[in-house]
C-alpha cells in the first residue's frame, strides 16, 4: 500500500490494528537480518562462552545499577563512587569479548535510534521540547525535590 502525501488520511482509511501489528513484526525480522544485530547476537553468545568475561560484566552491571538507584532515591553519587565505576569500565574494555559486546550493544543502539527517529518523522510526532535550546540551570537535588512532589489531578 502506497502512502500518500496526507498520512493522516491513509491512517483512517486503509490500515487497520492488525495490519499494523503485521508490519511490525515485518520490521522486527528485517530489524533480526541488519549486520548490528547479528553481530550482537555473536557477541552475547561469546559472553555466555567465557565464564570471567561473564562475571566481570554482571558485576560492573549491578555496581552500575546499584548507582542509578542510589541517584534516583535522592542520594548523591559521590565523586569515588563515579570514579570507581569509570576504572571498572576501562578494565571492562581490555577484555576483548566485553569490548566487542559494548560496541555491539552501542551499534545496534544506534540503529534502533535511528529507526525510531525515522518512525516519529513520519507520523510526525515531534519531541516535546528540544534539549539543545533548553538551557536552564538546576541543580541534580532541585529537580529531585520537584519530582517528588505529589502532582494534581483533576477531580482529587
């Protein structure tokens, strides 16, 4: 089915939900044949094959995560912490297997950004804001603080 110029119109005339869901799953099998996901596909399955690269990388995963966690409660990640987790990801990088999977995983992010900035140009669904021409300055706790207060709703 060719889309004509007015997609809005194309939308409500000629697809419905379940072509869409066929589409989709189109686009995951191309998604399944790119050079970005074969070669992360390789480089999982040559993680699953050496046990220490395996080890390394779960836990420079959990400190990682552990972090983010920490940062998203409210406590500040302090400068050794930051530090630590940096030194752990150079070390990450000697290991070859751990370095291929990291440039795997980055490429294949790449290819998924892309595909989706091609998805919202074309149903033309624009960011909300631009974060280039946002330059206001907070403070990490500031926004904290206003995150964790409580938000209206209508009709409470």
């Amino acid at each position: 089915m060719e889309m004509p110029e007015d997609k809005s119109r194309w939308y409500r005339e000629g697809v419905d939900n379940v072509d869409i869901k066929v589409r989709a799953k189109q686009l995951a099998d191309a998604i399944v044949e790119t050079p970005e996901y074969q070669r992360l596909k390789q480089a999982r399955a040559e993680i699953e094959q050496h046990h220490a690269a395996k080890v390394m990388l779960r836990d420079f995963q959990k400190k990682q995560l552990d972090l983010q966690k920490q940062h998203l409660e409210g406590t500040p990640v302090t400068e050794s912490q930051a530090e630590e987790l940096s030194k752990l990801y150079e070390i990450l990088n000697i290991n070859p297997y751990i370095r291929e999977l990291l440039q795997a995983e980055l490429a294949f992010q790449k290819l998924m950004m892309d595909i989706q900035e091609i998805l919202s140009d074309a149903i033309d669904l624009e960011p909300l804001y631009e974060l280039e021409d946002e330059e206001v300055e907070t403070k990490p706790e500031d926004a904290i603080q206003k995150a964790t207060k409580k938000l209206w709703v209508p009709g409470n």
